[in-house]
C-alpha cells in the first residue's frame, strides 16, 4: 500500500507540475516579486496537500509566536534537512516570502528548476566558494531589505535520520553580515519521507521553530554552534528513537 500511494504521489506532483512550471515562466513576462513567488507557494501547497491526503502525512508546527512580527522584519531561518518535505513544505507555512540559497544545478531540472529560477532565489556555483559568498550576501541583503526572508540549510545535504551533518557557517556569516536574526528549525520528516526515498510513509512530521538569535555583535563559527545546539536539542526531544 505504501508503494501505491507514493506512486500516486508522485504521478500527482509530476501532472500538476508540468503546467504550473509553463504557467509560472509565462507569468513571470509581466510578473515578478512578490505576486510571483505566491503563485509559486500555491504548487507547494498542492504537493503538501497530495502528501496529507494520498500519503497520510501531516504536519504539527510549534513555534509560530517565534517569528518577527514586524513585515519589514528580516530573518535568516537555519533548517535542519532530512528529506525533500521541508523543501517544499516551508514556503507554505511562513507569512513572508522565502528566498532559498540552492546550487545553480536545480534551474535546469525541467519544469520545477525553470519555474524557481524565474523566482528572487539565490542560485550559487559551489565550485566559486569565495565569490559564491559574496553572492550569496550582496543578494541576501537586497531582498532582507525588501522583507524577504533568507532560508539556507547549514548541514549543505539531506542528512539521515538520527544522524548530524557539518553545520557549514555559511547562514551565521551572512545573518552577521546583514544584522538579521537566525531562527533555527527543527524537522522530523525523515519519520515519513527519508532521505532519497521513493516510498514514503503515514505519520506525523514535527516542526519546531525555535527563539530568533541575534546575529550583532557575533562570530559566526560560535552563532553556528549555538544554531547547531539547538537544533540538535530539539531533533533529539521530537524524535527520540532515532537518537540511542
């Protein structure tokens, strides 16, 4: 039965994203910013919709009071990543825009990758380490002064369940360099959605956002390690039979 319904699943995101992606590079003719990424939120929302409704997968999110509050409030949101869920998930439950940080490789996967790269997203070259930076912060700081929020996942990879990635400090620096708060955040989809998994399974996915940090004043290996503390913390508590 799980494999039929991640069969259905996955039929039901690659009909409905072969339209949206043609619809999204056509709209994005006349329309950009802020009209644009909510018609991209809309094709998140029916992936997440198909995941409750054919997988059995749901979503219990804690931590909202977290979030600024001011609209013109800006924030580096630091995730923990385990599977593709959160990727998808995110832009569905936070009231700003998102701006994700994503290897330049995504732009060319067809439909979804034309589609995002019509988007205010940061796409790197990881091979460029010095000059993707200096992307990553001269871009960041344009769109934080226009209420976006950046979303960067600091493991750089889908990490397994009950295990820990390198915490890279890329997402300290560039909230240092731009005075923004980090919220980290905790996700436990690798419960029903592991990594690289084609069949995914019913349950419950925690998500769990933590208090916001100040970035001023900061080094970024140590506001890592307090992001990393936290997040890891909060990983252990929600899902406790993954860590022995």
């Amino acid at each position: 039965m799980a494999f039929l319904r991640s069969t259905i699943h996955m039929l039901w995101m690659l009909v409905t994203v072969i339209p949206w992606g043609i619809i999204m590079c056509v709209a994005s003719l006349w329309r950009r910013g802020e009209p644009l990424y909510w018609m991209a939120e809309r094709w998140l929302g029916w992936a997440i919709g198909g995941a409750r409704l054919i997988l059995g997968i749901r979503t219990r999110v804690t931590g909202m009071e977290n979030l600024p509050q001011d609209k013109r409030a800006g924030a580096v949101l630091l995730v923990k990543h385990q599977s593709t869920l959160e990727t998808f998930l995110m832009p569905t439950l936070m009231p700003h825009p998102l701006a994700y940080v994503f290897k330049k490789e995504l732009i060319y996967v067809p439909f979804f990758g034309w589609a995002m790269a019509r988007l205010d997203m940061i796409h790197i070259d990881r091979n460029q380490k010095s000059r993707a930076f200096n992307k990553v912060v001269a871009q960041g700081k344009q769109l934080l002064a226009q209420g976006i929020w950046i979303i960067m996942f600091p493991e750089g990879t889908r990490i397994p369940r009950g295990q820990k990635g390198t915490y890279k400090t890329g997402g300290s620096r560039l909230a240092i360099d731009t005075g923004a708060p980090v919220i980290p955040i905790a996700v436990t989809s690798a419960k029903v959605w592991p990594r690289k998994a084609f069949i995914k399974r019913p349950g419950i996915v925690d998500v769990s956002i933590g208090p916001a940090i100040p970035s001023l004043g900061r080094k970024p290996d140590e506001l890592m390690r307090e992001v990393e503390q936290w997040i890891e913390a909060e990983m252990r508590r929600l899902d406790p039979e993954a860590y022995p």
